[in-house]
C-alpha cells in the first residue's frame, strides 16, 4: 500500500514538473534557432555588403561560427565552405568536413552535396566513394541540381556503386533538367554515344547547346565538331564551327585549340591565316595535344607561318609520334621515310 502511494505521489509532482522543464527546453530551442538566424541575417550583411555594413569577410566568419554553434545549418555549411575554399581563413579540410557534416546530418542538401565530393577527392577524409554515393543521393532526392550531377557520374564511372548507364542518363537528365552545365554536357554525350539511351544526334545537340550557351567548354567543343562535320543532325556551317571552337579554345581546351588552328590553316569558316593557326596550334601543344604536334611539324615542313625548317619539323612529328599520333607517323614515313623513332 505504502509503495502505491509512493507511486502516486512521484507521478503527481514529478511528472508535471519533468513536462515543464522539457516544455522550456524547447522553448529555449526555438529561442536559439531564432538568434542564429539573426545572426546569420548579420553575418550576410558583412559578407555581401548588405543594409549599408560595409564588407568583413573576417567578421563574417566569426558570426557564422556562433550561428553553426547554435546549431543553425545554413551556417554550418558556410563555414565549412570558408575552411574548403581558404577564403577568410587558412585552407583545412578536415574543419570543412566537420561542419559540412554537421549540416548535412542536419539534412542541409548543400551540405551533403559538399560533403559527397570531400568523400570523392579524398580531401579532409579518407577517400570514400561508397560514402559519396550516399550523401549524393541524400542530397540528390532532395532536388539538389549539382549532387544530381555527382550521383550521375558515380554511376557512369562505376564510383561507389555499379556501372549503369541508365542510372547515369537518369540523374544527369533530373540535373540537366534544373540547368546544370555540367550534367547537360554529359547528357549531351550519352545521347551522342547512345550510352544508357538510344543514339540520338539531334537531342545530343540539343543538350550541348545548351550547356555550351552556360560556358561548358566540352560542349562548345562538340558543337563545333557536329557543326564542322556537317552530319548528326547539324547542317554543315563552318562559320558556326569556328565560332564555338574559339569559344572552347579561350578557355583553353587542347582539343578546340588544335581544330581552330586547323580552320585559319585551311581557311575553314575564317579568312586563311597560317600566323593564326601557329599560335592556336602552340597553344594545343601546351595544352598536351599530340595532333597539334604533328599539325605545327607541318607548318615548319612547308614554311607557313614559320620560317622553313625541316629538322624542326622532323623534331615534332618524332614527338607527336612517340605519343602514338598515327597522323604524324604517316608524315614521318611519307616525308622523311622514317619508320622507327
């Protein structure tokens, strides 16, 4: 009897005062989250140079470090951010795993994405690509645009998870979808390679044009490819190939560098420059170009844009056909009757 009494007494004044304590504990939640977003509203202000607060990335940080540990996501991933990037405080992976963590476990899709690619390169944490994959996919199936683009090349690559193709082409499509260059290229060249779809030129055109009006230089590239080509769906338009060849060349890929220099050799789309197409072809060189090689050994062969020189040429195609180059092998031959080198 005396131990049911005792019973009744703990539930009549313990248990309303355990509910009030956790009813404030709440509260002071609640209370916490609102000041870290205050917080954050200020951190913003220094960082963008919002509401007449003059810029302090250094005051930022600070702010966003006493919002993150207030628990706010939105200023854990930001942080993590400033330690992945450097910007305001020394470069420290392993920080910016840290707070990308403790946003993504929060489920911030930003900071899952970040994380999945710390996991992938390897930086601030063992590399993981299973563990990629999962905070890909986390991210992703919230609607994420850029770890949709991840998951995709996961599967594509085999990284983490089994080669699919179709589950390739799904998640770049979802990411392509939302804008995303990247996955719009890749889509492009799934469709071009008929690679989890069926071949389809017209769509492969469609997704670099696309991604290369965003400044995706693979895609440009390829669009000047199609354009130079005249088949695949594309009507033949030198002037076009030219066009979207420079756009790729400037921003320094080998391949369109090569093509462009080409096109001033040959007078393709552009008024005929050999000046022109030395330097575009010196700059495929240094971009690792092996045709570009053998196409300026050319240009030494028959003096144009160069002075005459046929040791140099001789020199180049040697080069360009120790890195396999059958264009300059055939030239090695057919010029100099050389067939070993």
């Amino acid at each position: 009897m005396r131990k049911i009494l005792w019973i009744a007494f703990l539930v009549y004044f313990f248990v309303p005062a355990i509910t009030i304590a956790q009813q404030k504990t709440k509260g002071k939640g609640k209370d916490n989250k609102k000041e870290a977003e205050l917080i954050c509203g200020k951190a913003l202000d220094y960082l963008r140079g919002n509401n007449g607060v003059p810029i302090d990335t250094a005051k930022a940080i600070v702010l966003f470090k006493e919002a993150a540990e207030k628990g706010d996501s939105f200023a854990q991933c930001e942080l993590g951010y400033f330690y992945d990037t450097g910007k305001g405080v020394y470069k420290d992976y392993r920080q910016a795993v840290y707070w990308y963590r403790k946003a993504a476990e929060q489920g911030y899709d930003l900071a899952q994405n970040f994380l999945g690619t710390k996991y992938s390169a390897g930086k601030g944490v063992e590399k993981d690509y299973k563990q990629a994959v999962y905070w890909y996919r986390k991210a992703a199936e919230q609607g994420e645009a850029v770890a949709q683009f991840h998951l995709g090349d996961c599967f594509y690559f085999g990284d983490g998870v089994p080669k699919d193709y179709e589950q390739a082409v799904y998640w770049y499509h979802k990411s392509a979808e939302q804008g995303c260059k990247f996955a719009q290229y890749s889509l492009g060249r799934c469709f071009q390679a008929g690679e989890g779809v069926q071949t389809d030129y017209s769509q492969a055109v469609f997704w670099f044009h696309k991604a290369a009006e965003q400044g995706e230089a693979g895609a440009q590239f390829y669009l000047g490819v199609f354009y130079y080509d005249g088949i695949r769906g594309v009507q033949q338009d030198l002037k076009q190939a030219v066009y979207w060849y420079r756009k790729a060349a400037e921003q320094g890929l080998a391949n369109a560098q090569n093509n462009l220099g080409l096109c001033y050799e040959r007078g393709y789309g552009v008024s005929k420059d050999y000046t022109q197409a030395v330097f575009w072809y010196k700059k495929a060189i240094d971009g690792g170009s092996d045709i570009a090689l053998s196409n300026l050994g050319l240009c030494y062969y028959e003096g144009n844009g160069v002075k005459k020189d046929l040791d140099m040429a001789k020199r180049l195609f040697i080069e360009s056909a120790r890195l396999d180059c059958q264009e300059a092998k055939n030239n090695l031959k057919n010029l100099f009757g050389i067939e070993s080198y």
